[in-house]
C-alpha cells in the first residue's frame, strides 16, 4: 500500500470520532486504529503517519494523537523505532520455550504460513570446539547449511544448523523449503526426540545477519543455541538462531515452585 492508501483509510476512520460524547478523543482514536489494525486495513509492519500529519487527519492536537499512539504501543498494537517511526507491530509468532515444536508448526499453530528459502549448503571441516560439542571425530566433516524463515512473508528467523557429515549428505540433494523434521520424520525415520545443552540470549542484528533479516545493524535479536537428538540420543544438528524479537515470543506455562 502506498501513502495516499494510508491517509484515504485514516480519513475513513476519523469520520467516526465525536466531540461531543464523554469518551475523550484519544481514546476514541486508539479503539479506531487498533479496530483498523485488526481488521487489515492498517497492514502489520506497515509505518504510520507521523503526529503532524495525524494532527491534520484528525483535526486534533498533537497531543490527543500522541496520547492515542503511547497507549497502542504500551499495548502491543504499535512500535517506535528510532529514527524510523512508529509502525504497526506485526503479528508475533507465541512459542512455548520447553517444547520441541517445530518453526513450521509453532507458524501453523498461529495461524500463519511459513515458508524458507536456502541461502547456505558447505562442507566445513570443524573447529576444536565443534568436534567437541558434536562428538566429531578429527577426520569427520560438517555439514552447514543457513535458511531464512518467513511467516506470512516477513522474515522472521535465520536459521543456522550444523549437521554430522556425512551421516546427513543427503540433505543436500533436498530443497528444504518446508519443515526439516517432517522431512526427517517421514521420509529418512529419523525423529526428533530431545534437546541439550540449549539457551536463549538477546544479541544485536550484525552486518552479516541483518541484510538476510531486512533490518538494521543493532536491532535486537533473539539467540537460540540447540543441540537436536534422535530417540537413540544421537545427535541431528546444533542449531543457532536468530530470531526477530519483534516478531516472536517464547513463553512459559504452569510453572511451579
């Protein structure tokens, strides 16, 4: 959508405030623009008017209009971005962080399609510390192989999975444009069944990360860091993500104490 699509939808919107009910306009504003971003009609990642051009919209002041946008992005509705503006928030992918889900599954569980693209296949020969953490013998090879993440066609993940070479060469030969462990599952028999050794920390987007990403150097990534085992424990792939944190949330349910 281009500009002018924005503001002719906006000058629908405002049509609908009152001036003269005891709902003050800011309120009545921020109902409109959250009603406008569940419906569509504001697109998800989608920048917003700046307060000036709002202001003239609206036929308000600047600071109804400020006071509508603050409450939208303390509710998860909006989100500033310095230097940028405020943009709709797009929609978060809800993941619980002690399952196994897959991020082709944790897509279809919220109502998103996911899709991937292949940017990397190599043959790598380990580092110390990967013979270590992959059980390698010195003469064994890895297999790397980076995919980008899309829900609903927004990148979302840049996938990075080192596999046991040559246990798993055949990888190669596979587009890999759905789910790898559906792959694995159905047509190798091999099965996801456990993870080690596994965390999250919060990094920034780098130079080689946030082109494949379409974000800016410095803005903040989830880092999962797996170690993925079949059901006879033997290892699949170390996998380290990076994942937009505007766009996903891990979560944790019935915790107990």
């Amino acid at each position: 959508k281009n500009k002018c699509d924005i503001f002719s939808n906006l000058r629908r919107i405002s049509m609908a405030l009152n001036s003269n009910t005891k709902i003050p306009l800011y309120k009545q504003l921020k109902e409109e623009l959250k009603n406008s971003i569940k419906k569509g009609t504001l697109i998800h990642g989608e920048k917003i008017p700046t307060e000036i051009e709002l202001s003239e919209i609206y036929k308000v002041s600047r600071i109804t209009i400020r006071k509508a946008v603050e409450e939208l992005v303390r509710e998860g509705f909006l989100i500033k971005k310095q230097g940028k503006g405020t943009f709709v928030q797009q929609n978060r992918i809800q993941r619980k962080i002690d399952n196994l889900l897959s991020f082709t599954e944790s897509c279809e569980i919220n109502g998103m399609i996911p899709s991937s693209i292949v940017t990397k296949k190599e043959i790598l020969i380990p580092t110390e510390k990967q013979i270590e953490e992959m059980g390698l013998k010195k003469e064994e090879k890895i297999l790397f192989i980076q995919r980008i993440r899309f829900a609903d066609g927004f990148p979302i993940m840049c996938e990075n999975n080192y596999f046991p070479y040559p246990k798993f060469d055949f990888l190669f030969s596979e587009p890999l444009n759905t789910s790898l462990y559906s792959l694995l599952r159905n047509k190798y028999g091999i099965k996801v069944d456990s993870s080690d050794n596994s965390y999250l920390d919060i990094v920034c987007a780098g130079s080689d990360i946030a082109p494949l990403m379409q974000l800016s150097n410095g803005e903040p990534l989830f880092y999962l860091y797996t170690q993925m085992y079949d059901d006879k424990k033997e290892l699949i792939h170390i996998g380290k993500q990076f994942i937009n944190s505007e766009t996903y949330r891990f979560h944790l349910n019935n915790i107990r104490y």
